[in-house]
C-alpha cells in the first residue's frame, strides 16, 4: 500500500506543518523526505524506529522521526478514517521525553479532533511545490 500524506490547515487557513516543511534546510529536508518515503510503502503495523513509530498512550497518534536543525524533529499525525491517508497536524522536536512546544501532545490532539469534526482541513504534503510522495496515476 502507498500512504498519501497530508497535513493540518486550520479554520482560518493556516498551514503551520507545511510552513515548517519548507523552512527546513537541506539537510533536514532530506531527513524527512526519506522518512516520509520509507513510511509511504510500509505497512501501518511496520511504522517502528528508526523513522516513525505509535505514541505509547497517545491514541491515535504516530511520529515521523527524523533529524533537522541539529535536534530530533517530529512529525506528529494519524491515519485517517477514510484510509490510505496520513495526516501530518504537528512538527515540534524533543530532548528526552521533554517537547517543544511543550503543548505539542495536547495540540496534536486538539487538531486531530477539528479534522473528525470538519471545523480544520487538510491539504497534500509538498516538497517543493510538488505533492510528496507523488500520487499515483489513476
């Protein structure tokens, strides 16, 4: 199966997790481009370390794990109900079991809960102003 990955636009239209994305230098860009594509063909029950694995807890939420500005970068996000989909709704990073921001479980959460309830959106992750990884022709 090929995972499609989008991210989190808030109500007003706000796109923090591409923003981010984009704000990466090259080194980090890559990290996460490799992450995100070894991710798109595996499995959900083969999401594990190295680069992404389930919260303990922290039902329905994984991290894409990757490094980026010299520190643990996380992609926080979930599987959408309609399948075939990730949804990206938090980059933050961590030190030990410590988040910044240091709300970024809570808000995670928060935005999963406004994409089930349609008060937030989504739109298709892009590297590069193209959508990654590519979709499939149909």
């Amino acid at each position: 199966m090929i995972w499609r990955f989008w991210t989190y636009v808030s109500a007003s239209g706000r796109n923090d997790v591409q923003k981010s994305v984009d704000a990466y230098e090259t080194y980090g860009r890559n990290k996460f481009e490799r992450a995100v594509a070894h991710l798109a063909v595996s499995p959900k029950s083969q999401w594990d370390e190295p680069h992404g694995k389930k919260l303990k807890n922290e039902d329905p939420i994984y991290e894409i794990r990757y490094q980026a500005f010299n520190r643990q970068e996380r992609a926080l996000g979930f599987f959408d109900d309609d399948g075939g989909i990730f949804v990206i709704v938090l980059i933050c990073y961590h030190k030990g079991r410590i988040y910044t921001p240091p709300n970024a479980i809570d808000t995670a959460h928060r935005r999963i809960s406004q994409i089930r309830d349609h008060t937030a959106t989504t739109a298709p992750l892009q590297i590069f102003g193209e959508d990654f990884p590519p979709h499939e022709s149909q």
